[in-house]
C-alpha cells in the first residue's frame, strides 16, 4: 500500500459486519482483472468464491488482505477483527522448524494445539526445517498456522489443494463446527457443497452473489448459472 492510490485499509466497529469492500478496481496494464466491485462479508457468513481460472480470484482475496494494492476502492474492516490468511504459495523464512512455523507462543497449550492441527494435517515431524519440505506440505503448514491462531475470520486459498481424501474430510468438517466466519478460493466441488453457504461468483469482472451452495444453484431454474459454474468446478 502507498499514498498514491486511492486504496484505504480501515476498520469499522458494526459489530455484525466482518467487512465492506466499496468499489474495487484492479488492472495490470491494459488487463482490467474486475473493476468497481462491491459487497459486504457479515459474521457467521462461510462463502465459497468462484470463478475461472485468471479471472482475478486469488488477487481478490490478496487485495482483501492487505497483500496487493488495488488501483481504486475501499476495504473497511471490523474493528479489532483477527483475520487467520492462507496464501495460495505459502513461503516461510529458512531456518524455522515446523513448530516454529507454525507459532513463536511459548503458552503449552498453543504449543499442544498446534501439535494437534499439524499431525491431523499429515505433518508429524515438527522439528525438521521448512527449507526442507516439498510445497504440498509447506501448504499443509501454513493451513494450520491459520487455524491454530483461532481467527474471528479466515481467508482461505485452495486449503484442500495437497491433502488427501481423509485429511480434507478432516478438514471440512473442522470448518462446519468454527463459529467464525470465512471466505474460501476453491475448485473442490465437495468443499463448496459441505462447507459454505453463499457462493461469490468472479464473472465478467464483476462479482455475483448465490445463496445455498453449489448443488442448490444447479437445482436452480438458472440455466445459465449452472452451466457457467459447472464448467468452474
């Protein structure tokens, strides 16, 4: 972030609202990615966003976090909201063990806790050092490095990407019991159907908004949707 956009990273203390995103621009060069996009994320809120492959999802969700500038627009959040982010190439200072990757808490229980969330993810040796890992479980790592923090609000990109069937099972079903709220990039059909409730849709650089999951709105009568979404997921 810089002075000379017009990007503003605020807070707001609505209490039922996580955050606001207020007219989005995004370009690289000519390339217009999305352009005045706008919609709000409220508490208890599980989305699941979409779109073909680069159409913009994954800078969407940098944008949102901080991780890129935009080149006009506003994301207000909650004040003293704890965001736990998932970056879809997750990279960690050599040197570090697992463990220390994952928490620099001293607290036993956090110690135990990320112990916990780190062998449930298929990642037992928590001594070894991460310049040593393969990027499938650097991702594992930075997945429970999120979860571990117990954020009111996670940013997740493609969490399911690297772990097999019974850890993302594992996983989903860790999501459907957090009472916060979170926004997932995915192309994990499975994923969308048991764990989200709206789905936020990057199409024609604009965003749109279904509730339900992805097999209600293939129920739907919106032919067009469906086949659109289909061919995403």
């Amino acid at each position: 972030m810089n002075d000379t956009n017009a990007y503003l990273y605020a807070k707001i203390e609505i209490m039922s609202v996580y955050l606001q995103i207020t007219s989005l621009t995004k370009s690289f060069g000519n390339l217009l990615l999305f352009g005045d996009v706008s919609f709000g994320i409220s508490e208890g809120q599980r989305i699941g966003l979409i779109a073909k492959n680069g159409a913009g999802k994954t800078t969407l969700l940098n944008i949102i976090a901080g991780k890129e500038d935009v080149d006009s627009g506003e994301v207000i959040f909650r004040r003293d909201l704890r965001i736990g982010y998932l970056d879809q190439n997750p990279q960690f200072s050599d040197g570090l063990t697992v463990l220390q990757a994952c928490t620099d808490s001293l607290d036993p229980e956090i110690e135990l806790k990320a112990k916990q969330i780190l062998s449930r993810l298929g990642v037992g040796d928590f001594n070894r050092y991460v310049e040593e890992l393969s990027g499938g479980q650097l991702k594992r790592i930075a997945l429970a490095k999120a979860l571990i923090a117990d954020p009111d609000f996670l940013m997740l990109d493609e969490p399911t990407n690297h772990l097999d069937l019974a850890t993302a099972n594992w996983f989903i079903q860790y999501l459907r019991n957090l009472e916060s709220g979170y926004i997932i990039i995915s192309h994990d059909r499975y994923l969308l159907d048991q764990a989200v409730n709206k789905i936020y849709e990057l199409k024609n650089k604009k965003i749109d908004i279904y509730s339900g999951i992805i097999s209600d709105i293939e129920r739907s009568s919106i032919s067009s949707t469906t086949a659109a979404i289909s061919s995403i997921v």
